[in-house]
C-alpha cells in the first residue's frame, strides 16, 4: 500500500494487518466543515439544479415512468464502474422478452442493483440510514450472481484490499480498517447519517460517501453500495421526492472514474476535504440538470405520441401500451397481451399500429416478434444531457 502518503494523515491512523501491511482507519467524521467562496459557489449550483429537479418529480403525472428506466441507466452505469459490461439495452430486452443472448450473468448483476435500490427506498419508510438497510441491499446485489459466496448481507470478517485484480497486498493502492474494527467504526458513520446537525445534506452526503468507502464494510460490492446510499440519503432528507438524481454517470465518465478514486484517496491522505467536495457537488450539479433535461425530453416525446395517438382515435389500449413503453421501451406481443389483459392477436393489433404512427418499429432477425420505441431508447441512452438532440418530431 501506499502507507507513506497515509502515515501523516491528520484524518485518521495505520493499524497493523495481514502479512505486516498496514490499514487504514478513518476517524470518526467531522461534524462541522469550513467552506470556501470556491465550494459556497458550487453548494449554491448545486443545490439550486437538485431543487429544479425536485419540482419537475413533483409535477410530473406519473413519474414512475422516469423513475424506471433512469433507475435502469444508473444500475448500468454504476456496474459498469465495477466491471460489468452489460448495455442499458440488454437490460431492458432481458425484462422485456427474457432474450439472455448478452452475457445473463452480467444482466442479472445490474437487475441486482435496480432491485437494491428499490428494496432500500421501501426500507425508508421503517429503517434510517444504518447498517441493517445496507445489509439488506447488499444481500439483493450479491444474490445469486459474482460474490455470491462473499458473505451477502453480512459484514466482511477478512481483511479486504484495494487495487488491480489479483494484486497482491503488498501491492495494495490501500487497504481498508481490519475487519474486527468495521463495526464500531459504522456506528458513528450510522449517527452521523442521522444527526441533526447544521450542514447542508450534499455535504453530510458527500462525507457519508466517502467515510463508507474508507471503512469498506463488505467483501464486494462497497462500491454500488455507496453510490446506492447517496441517492437513499437524499431521498431520506426528502431533498429529492422522488429517486431521479444518480451520480453514476459523472464517475464512470472516462477521466472522471480515476479522478474518484484518486479524491477519496486523497482525503485519506491529507484530511483535504474541499477537492473531494468539489468534485462531488459538480457531479451532482451537472447530472441534476442532465436528470432535469432528460425527463422534460422523455415528457415531450410522451405527448408528442399521445397527440399523434389521438389524431388517429386510438383506442384506450394503445395510449396503456404507449405509458407501458415508457417504462421499457421493448416489448413483444406476448408481454404486451399480458399487461392489457387481452389476446396476443389483440396486442398485436395495436403494436402494427404503433408500427404504422412510426412509433415503434418490429426488430429483424427475431425468432418472435420483437418492437422498440427507438426515438425513446435512443434518449435514454445518450451519454450526457448535451447529446439529448431528441425529443420533439422533427427537432
């Protein structure tokens, strides 16, 4: 490990561990940070598009229908992070007609993730911010895919390391507390999610963050876990309404995921909170006007559909298929026919319609009949909010 650039740290302290390498074990967080006019400017950004994007989840009519494919492009990006390679479309096809010709293993790691989340967000009515919810997730992320056999749910009892696959410890970037100090080092993490105190909750957020990484409390899976509790957090603060603001896509940018790593190192090894403060608030600034430019997009491509349906007298089932697209925008007729309650002839029906209004087209090469709402997949997957060129015909 790079012990030398820890030994001096003014925010924590080496204990020694496996084959004489030293850990690292983070003190107890601050309960009071000093920010400059540089981090005062970019809480104010912050905050401010994280408020926009609030109003625009309060507004929307059912904004289950962002909620679930945004939670989808998360899960991707986030595992991704890790080393899973599955697309935001595979993803989608797995659900929508079982197609497991990409990688299933993959696949099922990033439904893994979406059903975390959703699991942790039911747990809020019941449980606070602590070690339980985070158990309870990470049982779901592990279950039945790579690291199963990592003790799911429970707490590490090894010590665990970080740095290349198959890299020794002696070759570790850093090495977390020892397993035997994990839990008393996650109960003041637990009170300082849940105190009462004067900071701002992207702060304590962002702190949070970065204390659960440091102690590293699992065998696998820290890391979606961590990403995971950031929009729990805000969500529990009810400073989101609803779960639309995820920073994955700002850490897994290529030049972003090592700039990550390399702050929560840093903050390791200098106490310096303010790069790490600043890289955070930016990423939450720049993916709540992403979240806020996306979602208006998908809610124009939404009415532009249903005034094109309505020009046609469409009938009430194909406006139910439209809003279905929209939480998946693959379907076949088999699912469709399931979700409206009708015959598979009926459902195809209405999807040859969709066909002929250019609002879907029928996949090639399909042993069965496979439909996609590509405008909508297209906006979904666009990289950054200034790629978003969609959303209005013609635009």
């Amino acid at each position: 490990m790079l012990a030398i650039n820890l030994k001096d740290s003014p925010c924590g302290e080496l204990v020694p561990t496996n084959k004489g390498q030293m850990a690292f074990v983070p003190d107890p967080l601050p309960r009071q940070v000093d920010l400059d006019s540089s981090l005062v400017y970019r809480l104010d950004l912050a905050s401010r598009a994280v408020a926009t994007l609030a109003g625009v989840g309060e507004t929307l009519p059912n904004p289950h229908l962002l909620i679930t494919p945004f939670l989808r492009r998360e899960a991707v990006l986030s595992s991704r992070i890790e080393g899973t390679q599955a697309s935001i479309s595979d993803v989608f096809l797995y659900e929508a007609s079982g197609d497991t010709s990409a990688s299933r293993d993959e696949t099922r790691e990033v439904l893994n993730y979406v059903q975390a989340l959703e699991e942790g967000l039911q747990l809020l009515d019941k449980l606070p911010i602590s070690v339980r919810l985070t158990n309870e997730m990470h049982a779901t992320l592990l279950h039945g895919v790579r690291g199963e056999e990592k003790r799911p749910g429970q707490l590490r009892d090894e010590q665990v390391w970080i740095g290349a696959h198959g890299m020794p410890i002696e070759e570790a970037r850093f090495i977390p507390p020892p397993p035997h100090m994990v839990r008393d080092l996650l109960t003041d993490w637990e009170q300082f999610a849940n105190e009462d105190i004067e900071m701002p909750p992207l702060i304590r957020c962002a702190l949070m963050h970065y204390q659960f990484e440091a102690i590293h409390p699992y065998w696998d899976g820290n890391g979606r876990i961590g990403r995971l509790l950031v929009i729990l957090f805000l969500c529990a603060e009810e400073v989101l309404p609803t779960p639309l603001l995820y920073l994955s896509a700002y850490f897994e940018r290529e030049g972003n995921r090592q700039a990550y790593y390399d702050h929560l190192f840093n903050v390791s090894a200098t106490g310096d909170w303010k790069p790490w403060l600043r890289f955070f608030l930016d990423g939450v600034a720049e993916q709540a006007t992403d979240a806020v430019v996306r979602s208006r997009r998908v809610r124009e491509l939404q009415l532009t559909y249903q005034d094109v349906l309505q020009g046609e007298r469409a009938s009430v089932n194909a406006f139910r298929l439209l809003d279905q697209l929209f939480v998946n925008p693959y379907t076949t007729a088999t699912s469709a026919a399931a979700r409206l309650s009708m015959t598979r002839a009926g459902a195809r029906r209405i999807l040859d319609q969709l066909v002929t209004l250019g609002i879907i087209e029928m996949l090639p090469g399909k042993w069965r009949r496979l439909y996609l709402a590509r405008e909508l997949l297209d906006l979904i997957e666009a990289p950054t909010a200034a790629a978003l060129g969609i959303g209005k015909r013609g635009s």
